[in-house]
C-alpha cells in the first residue's frame, strides 16, 4: 500500500476517533456501539500494522541507509569508476536493484534474516544517538561477511559455477559453498567499500555519463 | 458515579488516546528519518496499544444490561 495511502487511511482513523472523544452518546444506538468497535480497535490496529510494514519497506531502501550522514562516504563508494571495487560494481550495473542496493547484500538469507537485519539496525540507531559515532572509516561488520549472501545470487550462475577461478583448484568452489573460504576476506574479492583508503585518484562514474 | 457515565468516560479517554498515537504514526509516516520507525512504534504503537486495551477493558467490565440479566433468569428457568 502506497505511503500516501496509509497516512489518509491514518488520519481518516484519527478524525473518527476525534468524533468518539466529542460526542461519545453515538455509542449508544447498535450502530455507534458497532462504529465504536471499528475505530477503537480494528481501524487503529489495522493502521498501526500497515504503517509498521510501511517503514519496514522503507527501511530497506537506499536513500533510507544513506539518510544518516555518517553513512556518506559509503554511499559515494557505490559511485567509484572502478569495477574492482565490489560494492560498485554490483550498484552500477544492477546486480543488486539500485533502490535497495545496501539491504540486498547486508540482509541475512537465513531464516528471520530480514528481522536480525532489523535489529541490526536498530543497534546504529542506538550507537547513533546514544554513542559516540566511530569515524566512517572505522565502522566495522558485526560478524564475518557470510558466502551464504553472495551464494544467494550467485549460485549457479555460470559466471560463478565455471568461472576459471573458482575452478583452477577443485577445492575451491566446495569451500566456498561450505562457507569455509570466504569470498570477501580470503583475498579474492577484499576491495568492497573501502572508505578511507581510496588515494586521491579515484574518479566517480555518474548516471548518464 | 453511574455507570454510563463511567463508560462514557473510558470511551473518551480511549479515544483520545487512540487519536493521539494516530497522530503520532501519521507524522512517523511522512518523517523521513531512520528514528521515525522506532518513534511510531515506541511512541504511536504505545498510545493505540493503550487506548484499544482501555476499550475491550470498559467493554468487558461494563455493567450487565438488564435486558442481559432477564436472559440469564430465561435461561435457569
């Protein structure tokens, strides 16, 4: 349901209760009593449940994780002209949708995934304006990047499946899968974000270039 | 104090209380901050969640209609 949506369905709910607290006598025909029932409690929690799921979506976009400006330098790292850096690469050629590039490979595709990654959330909500703020270069994962986020995407993908790399030794694809060689810190593909290292070379590809 | 009134009374306070966490989640909704999910469901979540309990509890702890007692004799008969 459209934001614009729920905020009338919100406030149409508010104008009905409104009405209640004014003239609370309408309760005692069958009709108000039943008009009571639905704005006192199905059309209130109908409406808190809709625009929970509402910011839910929301959450997941990109222009939401870039909103806090602690996240800047992260966002303009989708935006480096180099395909070795992973992150934009995957941003720039649609790998991952644009609109919900961060939540795509930072969610976990485990079961309640989507929840954990929530709670996630909710913990830089509470370092953000409860701690001190590390510095954009120092911000760190909470645990290990796990294969299973990449391997959502990329397994059985050819790219991935016979790719010469990933096929030079016969060990390699069966520990990737296993989560035993890990895509991101065993070397391979390491150059991710990284903020605070770019050197003053780095050029930035823009939409329409 | 009657118990119409009483009842009047809750339905009130109820309402106004469901208002106002209507109001709060309407301004969540159009605040476009990474705090408005947790302010909608701490703040607005809280004041709805207080108002609906507050009408189910005056609606069950009203008292019985006379119409509801000749009933029950009706029914022991």
């Amino acid at each position: 349901m459209p934001t614009i949506a729920i905020v009338i369905l919100v406030l149409f709910s508010a104008i009905l209760a409104g009405v209640l607290v004014v003239r609370p006598s309408i309760t005692v025909s069958r009709a108000g009593k039943i008009l009571a029932f639905g704005v006192l409690f199905f059309l209130p929690l109908f409406s808190l449940l809709a625009g929970m799921d509402n910011e839910m979506e929301r959450s997941k976009s990109t222009a939401f994780c870039l909103s806090c400006h602690i996240m800047d330098s992260y966002g303009k790292s989708l935006h480096i002209d180099d395909a070795t850096y992973l992150a934009a690469a995957h941003f720039q050629n649609h790998r991952v949708p644009a609109d919900e590039a961060c939540y795509t490979c930072h969610t976990n595709y485990a079961m309640f995934g989507t929840f954990k990654a929530k709670l996630g959330g909710l913990r830089h909500l509470y370092v953000f304006y409860l701690k001190k703020m590390p510095l954009p270069e120092d911000i760190k994962l909470h645990e290990p990047f796990n294969n299973r986020e990449c391997l959502h995407c990329h397994l059985g993908a050819r790219s991935f499946e016979q790719g010469a790399t990933h096929n030079a030794d016969p060990a390699t694809l069966p520990a990737i899968k296993a989560n035993t060689l890990s895509c991101i810190s065993s070397g391979c593909h390491d150059v991710v974000h990284n903020v605070g290292h770019w050197g003053n070379n780095v050029k930035f590809w823009s939409e329409g270039n | 104090m009657p118990a119409g009134e009483f009842m009047i009374r809750r339905l009130r306070i109820s309402g106004a209380l469901v208002m106002i966490g209507l109001l709060v989640e309407a301004l969540c909704l159009v605040w476009s901050r990474p705090i408005a999910f947790v302010v909608l469901v701490c703040i607005g979540g809280a004041f709805i969640g207080i108002g609906v309990l507050l009408f189910l509890y005056s609606l069950v702890s009203a008292a019985p209609h006379p119409t509801d007692s000749a009933g029950v004799v009706r029914d022991k008969r």
